[in-house]
C-alpha cells in the first residue's frame, strides 16, 4: 500500500493501492481560446510548501521612509476614494507606484529561472499579478479623485480610512495576499476534516472526492463561461466570489493537493489542460469502474467528446504528453488576462485584432489598413494598459516567444507608445520565421515614420508628415 499523508493529520494516514493515482483537475483554455462549455467537472489540488513572507520589500526610495507615519489608504477605494484628504491623496499616487513595482519584483523573483519549478508557488505569483494590476487601477482611481477634488474646493471630507502601508497588507477584495494564502489552508483544513469520519486508511480516489466535495459543494465553486468578466480571471476574486473559468478553478484545486502533499501533473490537449495526480501505474486511471473511469471523473465529460482530443488518449498516449511545469500554467492564465483585457479594451471594435493592421497593410479598403493615425480605433486605455501590463510578465516567462512579443508590439502600437512598439516588433523580426518578418518589415517602417511624426508634433510644428 502506498501511504498517502495528510498535512495536518495527527494519527491517520490515507492510503492507496500501489502505484494508483487519481486525475485531477481539468484546467482548460491552454492559452488559445477561452473555454466556454459550461459542463460540470471535477478539479484537484496541490500542496504549497513555501512558508508565508512576512517581510515587506519596497524599493530602496520606500525603505527610507520605514519609520514614517504609515499612509492612510481609503478601505473602499472604489467608492470612498473621492473623499480622501488632500493630505491622503497626495501621498497615494507613489505609494501606488511602489506596490506596482514591489509586485512585479516578487513576481519575477516568484518565477526566477533560478528557482526550481517545483518550489514556484502558482498562488503566490497569480495573487502578485493581482496585486500589480489593482494597484494600478487605484492609482488610476486616485487620480481621478484628486481631479474631482480640485473641481469642488473645500467641499470634500474626509473618510474613513486604514493603514496599510506594504503590498502584502494592500486588500485584494478584501484579504490581503497572506490571508488568501491563509484561505487555502482552510480549505485544505476542510478537506481533511470531510474526510476523517471516513476510514483511517482512505483510498485516494476518497482524497479526490473529498476536494470535490469541499470545493463545488459546501463551498460552491462554479465555472463562469463569462470571457469578460475579470472577477472570473484573477485568483483572490474567484477564491472571493466562487465563480471563475477552468484555469483557475484547477489552480485551486492545485494548491489544495499540494497542501495535502499530493504531486498533481499536466499538460495541454489541443485548447484544453487536463490534470491527474503523478502515478507510475497510468492504467489505473482508465479503467472504468461504476460506468466511468477514473480519468473521466476529474477531466469531465470531454474524454468522452469526439470533438475532444481529449477523447482519444489513453493510458499509452498520455505518458506521451508533455508535463506542464508551474511555469507553463501560470504563463497560461497570463495568457487568458491578456486576451480578456483586449477583448475589453476592443469591444467597440468588433472584429479588431492585435494583427489587423499587418495583414492587409497594402489594402487601402480595410478600416483598419491605415497606420498613419487618422483612423485610429477607439480603444478602452485603462484595459489596454492591463493587457499590456500581463504581456509584459508573460514576457518574463517566455522571453523567444515571437509571436507573444509580435503581439505585445502591437498593444504598444494600439497605445500610440510608437518607440517601444518599434523596439518590440524589431526585436520580434529577429526571432519569427522569414515569411512573418517580411511582413512585419513594413509596418516597422512606417511606425519609425509615426514616431518622427510625433515627435515633429511634440516640437510645436502644425501640420503632418506625409507617410508613403
């Protein structure tokens, strides 16, 4: 038998017979496309080893102001930020600026290359990849509470307020990050409690129905199929609300198995991400007992899909895959921010792609052929902002992926930043293949021609460069 321990549990040990693992979570949307199927299935969860950080690391500029009075930051900035005091706001704008830098510090020190993959917690980057994002949106927010301020002089007052004054205590819907790591924890706590009325020695599909249990029963986790909705794409508002798409429904199964010190795998079939635990005995997990095999009770009903391609494996095919690393499948969920922040930023623009301006460059027909400028699409900046914001640590991941710095590129050159789009897109020419560096060498051209154009403009010139 091979024993199955259970942080946590004092005198019972879960056990399973040798070599048998049982499949875990099923992740979708491996990057391409959203999944939108709303069928019910079954995840699993994984045991995060890292201890809790307690320390607060600033850039050296906040680390001289240690021992200052910790700032006063509105609880409730999305309604009450407009009533902060004057003293308040002018102090929020930095403070906003650090925590966007000290997240993407800890995020890129989260994903080190120099860390081994095993020890990346996929909790701790996603919720620093939140913590970035809403610092950015409330010193956006600030801003414009301070504009608002300056429009009624002296007839604002002042509002409730919290200290807090590092990223980790900064709330995220109204945990900070070490307490919805703490959140975790309690759910794992739930599963070992659903399962000590059980038999001392649990059988590890018993372990699997428990999170199952736990997590879309008692504590009624549901897929939301909705593909631009952010409370579903980021770890603390799914952890929050209970709704989320696939990825991050299995990311937290994940982290549940990993605090029940159970190693879960997976990997990528065509637009889908399937999970089960690491077994040596993979027969195990397709054989069918009670009308369904083990490997279709965590990956749903797409096993049996002819459309799937999840439908052909079997226990021979699926030591064939590739294992997904945590680096992999945070870089997957990055890759489903930026999708839902363009499709935000585009909405007014149906049919607008990142790649709409390369491919008919040469056909003047095409709405959206010109680069020149003068039929510039409306876009949404803020959403854009935060698409660009998740490329560019998506980047970090996978910095020779020249389509993902084509696309970026092209977010800089939808954001008029023409400079770094041409560095990006230059950069990218170096890397893609002939035909598609053939097609980005004009528009290149053209954007070095935007760039001088803007800066003729910011000069004090009237008028226009012409671009051939």
């Amino acid at each position: 038998m091979v024993v199955v321990p259970l942080g946590g549990f004092c005198n019972q040990q879960l056990t399973s017979t040798a070599n048998t693992s049982t499949p875990m979570a099923y992740l979708t949307n491996c990057g391409s496309y959203i999944y939108n199927d709303r069928r019910r299935f079954r995840y699993c969860f994984d045991r995060n080893g890292t201890d809790k950080e307690k320390k607060c690391n600033f850039s050296s500029s906040a680390a001289s102001r240690r021992g200052r009075k910790k700032r006063k930051i509105n609880v409730m900035p999305v309604i009450t930020s407009a009533l902060a005091t004057t003293q308040n706001l002018a102090a929020l704008p930095n403070f906003y600026q650090e925590v966007i830098k000290a997240a993407r510090d800890k995020f890129t020190r989260e994903i080190s290359f120099q860390s081994r993959d095993k020890n990346i917690s996929l909790a701790k980057a996603l919720l620093y990849v939140a913590a970035e994002d809403e610092a950015f949106l409330g010193f956006n927010r600030e801003m414009d509470a301070r504009s608002l301020q300056d429009e009624r002089r002296g007839g604002l007052k002042a509002s409730d307020v919290q200290d807090w004054d590092c990223m980790e205590a900064m709330p995220l819907a109204g945990k900070n990050i070490n307490e919805w790591l703490a959140e975790l924890d309690a759910i794992a706590k739930e599963v070992e409690a659903e399962l000590v009325p059980r038999e001392i020695g649990c059988h590890l599909v018993e372990v699997l129905e428990a999170v199952n249990v736990v997590l879309f029963q008692l504590r009624g986790f549901k897929r939301s199929s909705g593909v631009v909705d952010s409370k579903c794409s980021y770890l603390h508002s799914v952890l929050s609300s209970g709704r989320g798409n696939a990825i991050l429904l299995s990311i937290i199964y994940i982290e549940v198995c990993r605090r029940l010190n159970l190693t879960i795998v997976g990997s990528r079939v065509g637009e889908e991400f399937l999970i089960w635990p690491q077994t040596g005995n993979p027969e195990e997990l397709f054989k069918v007992t009670s009308g369904r095999s083990l490997f279709r009770v965590v990956n749903g009903k797409c096993v049996e899909d002819p459309r799937s391609k999840a439908s052909d494996l079997n226990s021979n095919s699926l030591i064939g895959l590739e294992i997904a690393t945590n680096r992999d499948i945070i870089g997957i969920a990055l890759a489903n921010l930026i999708r839902l922040h363009w499709k935000r930023a585009s909405r007014m623009n149906h049919g607008l792609m990142l790649t709409s301006p390369l491919r008919p460059v040469h056909d003047d027909n095409d709405k959206y052929s010109k680069i020149d400028g003068s039929n510039f699409p409306l876009l949404r900046p803020q959403d854009l902002r935060l698409a660009i914001m998740a490329s560019e640590k998506l980047l970090i991941l996978q910095p020779h992926n020249w389509a993902l710095r084509r696309d970026h590129g092209m977010m800089l050159y939808f954001s008029r930043e023409y400079g770094e789009a041409v560095q990006e897109l230059s950069i990218c020419m170096a890397f893609a293949p002939e035909e598609e560096a053939e097609l980005l060498e004009p528009f290149v051209e053209k954007l070095h021609l935007l760039r001088l154009e803007s800066s003729w403009k910011s000069l004090g010139h009237k008028g226009r460069l012409t671009v051939p």
